[in-house]
C-alpha cells in the first residue's frame, strides 16, 4: 500500500529534522524544503499529500505558496505553521484553503495528532464525494422479460418501490438477479436520492457483521480506535439489501429481529439509541422453512422479513426470455468491448433455449461475454459457446468411449470440458483440426481450450 506522502517546509533545520523523524516514525514518506521556491518544486514534481508550511518564509511567503499549491492541486492538504502573533494572518490561510494552523513552539505529538485527523477527514471527504458520483450515475436497472410471470414480479415490484412497506424478502436461486430487483425497486421509490447499500451476510464473518450493521463507539472492542457508523445508519433514509441472509447467525438474527422491530439500535458499546428510516430488502436462495425446521432460521424473522415475499423463477422456467436476455447481454458487450456482433444463429437459438442454465442469468451473461471476447463476429454461432451447452444429450462426441450427458448440478463444468478435450485428442491420434470437428468446435476455440486448461499439444 502507498505510504502518505507529507512535505515539511520550514526555514529553520532544526524544526524540519525534528518533524521529518518524528513523521517517518509515524509511518509517513517525509520530504523537507528550506524555501517555498524549493517547496512548490517539490509539490509539482513529487505532489505530496499533506503539506506542513511555515508561514515566515524567506523569499516567497508562506501565504503566496499556500495559493499556488491551491491552484496547482486543490486536494493537497496544507496545515499552516504560525509563530505566536501570526493568528490573523493564520485565518487568513484557512480563508484561502488551509486545513488548519498549529502556533509555535509545538508540540511534536500534537503534529501527529493534527496531520492524522486531517488525513482522516479528507479520506471521507473523498470517500463522499466518489459514492455521491456513483450514485448521480445510478438509475433503475434493466429488468428484461416479457413471459406472463416475469410481468406480474414487475408489476408487484412496481407497487412495492410506491408503497412505504419497510421489509420486502426475494427468494430465487443463485444468479436470477435478486440484487437486480433490489436496486430496481429502491431507484423506482422515493427513497432514489437516499443511499442504496448491500451486503452479503454470508460473507462478513459473524463476530464482524454487528459492527458492519450497527457501527461501533471507539474503545467497543480491541480494534475499534475510532467510532464508526454502520450500514443502517449510512443508509438512512434509503435502502440496504441483506444478501444471503438465509446464512446469517442465529445471534445476529435476534439482533436484526429487535431492530426491525422500531428501527431504533445502538452502537456497539454505546448507550445513545439511534433510529433510522431505512427499507430492508432481504434475499436467500436457501429455503427458509426448511431452515426453521432444522432450527437454523427464526421463525419469527422469517414472518418479520417477508411481509411482501418476491418469488424469481430459475432462467430454465423463462424459456420465452432466454434469447431476449441473450440479445441484450449482446447489445451490452458490444458497446463495452467495440464489436458489432448483429445477433444468434438458428442453431445457437436451440442451444441456448434447451440448456438447463444451472447459473441462471449470471451463467448467461458470462457465456455471452466469454463468446464475444473469442470470436464472435457477426454472429453469435454454436462454436462460440462452451461445450456443456454446445454438445448436448443427442449429440455425443463421435468416436469417444462415451458420449457426453449434462452433468448436474454441483459437478465441475470445467473438468467435464476438460475431460472431453482429452478425449477427443486421444480418439483423434492428437489431430488438433479432427478432435475440434468431433465437438463442433472451431479450431481457434478449441485451441483456446487446449490452452485454457493446459493441455499439452
């Protein structure tokens, strides 16, 4: 990680040796100047982060350096350095754009205390403003479908993002875009200029997941040397989507159940009650009542969360919106990666529309992506697309010792592929044009293969 850069600019060699190492102490990239001639060069050529001036400058003054570097980068923080009697001219600084000023004779430990606050603010400055730009750039997703089912969840997710309900829980499979409907329904509501936030609670640890909802006081527990906010209190007037809450803690559960209850908690090792209006979205792909009854999941949680439940369908019962969602991955990757692929030949239509699609729209958003970056042209064509939906069940690979079947689900799409590329190698006496003829595959494909899993030719 790149160390803080800090530039120490003073005219008196005592003061920069003492400040440089006490800073790289610190753990801060320490660069000194005796001039503000000397400081502005180094500002343009090694643009420091934070800078330490000296108001009583020889030559250029402190004041006419701090606007210069000002003009050269307005993000570099600058802490005026004033002797005793300088406090106007050191407000005036701040007019300017100084951060702060410290007076002389300092303190060494109130420099570090000063320059790392003034760190900290700055990072959350920055952390503000770039959530702020992504959030101007957000909108409503895409939600593409035209079957019957997939019209009616429009239609409910619709009169969910204008009603007020506080708990909405999405159930579907891995990869059928529960965190899609989420942010749909958050950006179509009133709440769209409110912060959107997620977070997969099956991938912060339990002992960590408190502190990330609810925030902690400084001191709460060993680690905590500054008191921080959680998600519930950042999103507040917004959303926060729950993800993967079927694996949250039986502990956390109880935690969540009482906040859900008046939207009021404390901070870990607080005693100020908060409260905040926020919308929790929640979604699973587990069974919830399965999980109730093997007293994995709170029965009273469960009821609590899914006041509105929202049911996706897996991509295998959409069979009229595979090749829609298709075409719209195609429009997508065309523009990301300058291709001008037109659309799917007939015979990668009866591919795409029989394939199970155990990964759902996710699964089919990576095989249109991995298509178009191998080749795909002016057409999306059957050689384009991996062999567990280009060689299906009435399609063995001829002359192998045994023909493929779709494995199911949980098995390694990859060693099958594999597996298969050997096959059709051996079968061909490592005739590289032959084996890739047995799998319907162009040469370049199977080749990409041969390379992909390390076949050796």
């Amino acid at each position: 990680m790149k160390k803080v850069r800090v530039l120490v600019v003073d005219d008196e060699h005592l003061i920069r040796w003492s400040l440089e190492h006490n800073l790289k102490k610190q753990g801060y990239d320490v660069l000194t100047a005796g001039s503000g001639e000397d400081a502005l060069r180094l500002v343009r050529e090694e643009q420091p982060d934070l800078v330490l001036l000296d108001i009583q400058l020889p030559g250029i003054s402190g004041m006419e350096v701090l606007e210069k570097i000002k003009e050269f980068d307005d993000e570099i923080i600058v802490i005026m350095v004033t002797a005793h009697g300088g406090l106007e001219t050191a407000v005036n600084a701040m007019r300017v754009g100084a951060y702060d000023y410290i007076n002389k004779p300092f303190n060494l430990d109130e420099i570090a205390v000063v320059v790392k606050k003034a760190l900290e603010t700055f990072e959350l400055r920055r952390e503000v403003a770039r959530l702020r730009s992504e959030h101007k750039k957000s909108g409503p997703p895409d939600i593409v479908g035209t079957g019957r089912h997939m019209q009616n969840i429009l239609a409910m997710m619709g009169k969910v993002a204008r009603s007020d309900a506080s708990t909405v829980l999405v159930l579907g499979e891995s990869g059928t875009g529960k965190e899609l409907v989420a942010k749909w329904i958050h950006y179509q509501s009133a709440r769209a200029e409110k912060p959107f936030i997620a977070i997969n609670c099956a991938a912060v640890p339990a002992t960590l997941l408190e502190s990330e909802l609810f925030g902690h006081e400084k001191g709460a527990f060993t680690d905590a040397k500054n008191a921080k906010k959680g998600l519930f209190e950042l999103a507040d007037g917004g959303t926060v989507f729950l993800d993967e809450i079927g694996d949250m803690e039986m502990g956390m559960q109880a935690k969540l159940l009482r906040f859900l209850e008046d939207r009021t908690f404390r901070r870990i090792g607080g005693a100020k009650v908060l409260s905040v209006d926020v919308r929790i979205i929640s979604a699973t792909n587990k069974d919830l009542l399965k999980a109730i009854e093997e007293k994995l999941f709170r029965n009273d949680l469960y009821y609590r969360l899914q006041v509105i439940p929202i049911f996706l369908p897996p991509l295998r019962e959409r069979k009229d919106d595979i090749l829609l969602i298709a075409r719209y991955f195609i429009n997508m990757f065309n523009r990301e990666f300058n291709k001008q692929v037109a659309g799917i030949s007939s015979g990668a239509e009866v591919l795409l529309q029989n394939y199970h699609w155990p990964g759902n729209i996710r699964e089919l958003k990576n095989v249109i992506e991995r298509a178009i970056i191998l080749g795909a042209d002016d057409l999306l064509a059957e050689d384009h697309l991996p062999l567990e939906i280009a060689a299906r069940v009435d399609s063995p690979v001829r002359g192998c010792a045994s023909s493929f079947i779709l494995p199911p689900e949980g098995v390694d799409i990859d060693e099958v592929e594999k597996d298969l590329i050997r096959q059709a190698l051996e079968t061909s006496e490592g005739n590289q044009s032959k084996a890739a003829k047995k799998l319907n595959l162009g040469i370049d494909a199977f080749r990409y293969r041969m390379k992909k899993f390390d076949i050796i030719r």
